[in-house]
C-alpha cells in the first residue's frame, strides 16, 4: 500500500455497502456517509485492538462505548457521535440479520442527547425584501441573475434541498400544472406543487437556458447536460457549491450578517406554511420527512415567534 493510501475496508463492511447501495437503493452521498464513518469505526478498533485482536462478534457494547467516547475527546458535536453510532447500528443490524454474528451490541448504546436548535430563518418582510432584491437583479437580463430568480423562487416555493433542487431535470418539472417531482433522502420521490410567481421566473429563465445550450452547442469542450434544469454558465448541471454561493450572496445583501444558509430558505417555506395555519401533516409530506417528529421543530418555531410578539405588545406580559 502507497504511503497516504487508506487502508482496504474490512469485508463484511465493504460488503454491507454494497448492500446500501444495490439492495437499499441509497443515494451515493449517503453511502459515501456510511463508507467515512465506518472506516472510522474499523481504524479506531484497528489502533486499540491491533489489525487482528478483534472480532466483529466479540464486541459488546463496551467498545461501543470506548469508540463513541473517543470522538467526545476529540471534539466531535454531538450530532457527528449519534450519526456514527446509527451507522454502527445498521451495520450491526445486517450483519444480525445476515447471522454473521448473533447479537447486535449497538443496540444497548444511547444515542447521545441532541440540543433542539431551532433553525434560521426569514420572516415575511425579510422574505420579500430578498425575493424583490433577486428580481430587480434578474431584470438585467443576465443569464446568472435570471437563473438565480428562478433557484431562489423554487426554493420558497417549493420548499426544496438543495441536492433535490440540482437533480431537477426538465421531466420532472410540469409548468403547466405547476408541480416538480423530486427524489429526496433514500431517493423517496415526492411531487410538490410550483407557485405563481415562481412558474414565472422558471419560464423565464428557460428562455436563457435554451440560447445559452444553441451558443455552447458548437464547442468541442462543452459537457452539456441537456436533461438539467439549472445549469452552470458552461452549460452543465449546476454544482452544490454553486447554488450555496449564489443564494447565500443573495441573502447577505439583505440580511448582512444573519447566520443564513440554503437550508435557511427551506426552514422559512415551513415556517410561513405553518404560521399561516398549514396542517402539519401537509407540510411533513411537501418537506418529505419521514417522521413527524422532524416537522415539529417548526411548531417551535412558530410558538417562539408568538411569544415574541406577545412579550412586545401585551402591557402586562
């Protein structure tokens, strides 16, 4: 082995990856998730136990623990310990079910206890005031302003990630009865309908995306991928970082310094839907959660915000 090079994955993980990807039909950031954390799980029991001084079935939850104390020690936040200690767990779990080994140790380990932050977001006067900043820049008519409209339209209208937003492609998306369909966690596809004001900013930016593929179709270096709805000024299919630059540099313009991500105009789709009275349970399903426990965080929010302005208007609050 090359110096630097990492080390071969145990088999029965290698093999349980494949299991993932093939029989689970998960996504590949998500197997590539489970590939980094267990490789950190097999090093760690490598460097305390020696190469071979350890068996997957002589484990017990001992070492579960030993490992999970390690990453405390090493600074981890506690929601990195819990997503390598599931990792472990599923793992443990096939292997049970595939009676390689005959208890599954994991399962007696808690999972660390996570702080419930709630997420950022933006009221309905920032909102708008964002979307009108975006507009009046889409009005130069400039390729990126215009596509960047109809990103940031798509988003507070839809509610989207940002990974489903970039794996949108042009048969997903029906303008005419204003949906998108999306492939979520665990590629779960869900359709979710497109507002008014963003079917617009699509349309429009399909006008520019549509002269932008005839003026690269003659160069011999252009990777185009036709079948995506947001594309890069080369005409591929727009990168994840891209989509963060653009929107969060949208944001900052409006709300200089405010903690504002991506993921900020998901949680201010919910939050809007919610403070406006929207069914939880319709709104677990636009988001694609697969409890509705992870939905509720917005009736926090919204509980927040009430006491907010009850504390500001009531005399005797």
């Amino acid at each position: 082995m090359s110096e630097g090079a990492e080390a071969p994955l145990p088999t029965e993980i290698a093999e349980f990856l494949v299991h993932l990807e093939k029989a689970r039909d998960l996504s590949p950031n998500t197997v590539s998730a489970y590939t980094r954390d267990l490789r950190e799980f097999s090093t760690w029991l490598a460097a305390t136990h020696g190469a071979a001084g350890w068996q997957w079935d002589a484990l017990t939850r001992t070492h579960i623990r030993g490992y999970l104390a390690h990453l405390t020690r090493r600074g981890l936040a506690k929601r990195s310990i819990a997503r390598q200690l599931s990792a472990v767990r599923s793992f443990y779990k096939w292997m049970h079910r595939d009676e390689r080994v005959d208890v599954n140790p994991a399962r007696a380990v808690p999972t660390p206890r996570l702080p419930r932050t709630l997420p950022a977001y933006l009221d309905r006067q920032q909102a708008e005031v964002l979307l009108q900043h975006a507009a009046t820049r889409a009005q130069s008519l400039d390729f990126t302003d215009v596509r960047n409209l109809a990103m940031l339209e798509l988003f507070y209208s839809s509610g989207l990630r940002l990974s489903e937003l970039r794996g949108v492609d042009l048969t997903d998306l029906d303008l005419v009865s204003q949906q998108v369909k999306v492939r979520g966690k665990g590629r779960k596809e869900r359709i979710v309908p497109v507002g008014d004001h963003a079917k617009q900013a699509l349309r429009n930016y399909l006008v520019k995306r549509d002269v932008l593929l005839a003026k690269l179709a003659g160069s011999p270096r252009a990777r185009l991928a036709r079948g995506a709805v947001f594309l890069s000024e080369r005409g591929a299919r727009i990168s994840a970082r891209a989509v963060q630059h653009a929107m969060v540099g949208l944001m900052q313009a409006v709300s200089e310094g405010a903690d504002l991500t991506t993921h900020s105009l998901r949680h201010t789709f919910a939050t809007h839907l919610v403070d406006a009275g929207a069914d939880l349970r319709a709104v677990q399903e636009l988001l694609g959660h697969a409890s509705i426990s992870t939905t509720q965080i917005y009736t926090h929010t919204s509980v927040d915000r009430l006491k907010k302005v009850y504390r500001q208007a009531h005399p005797r609050a």
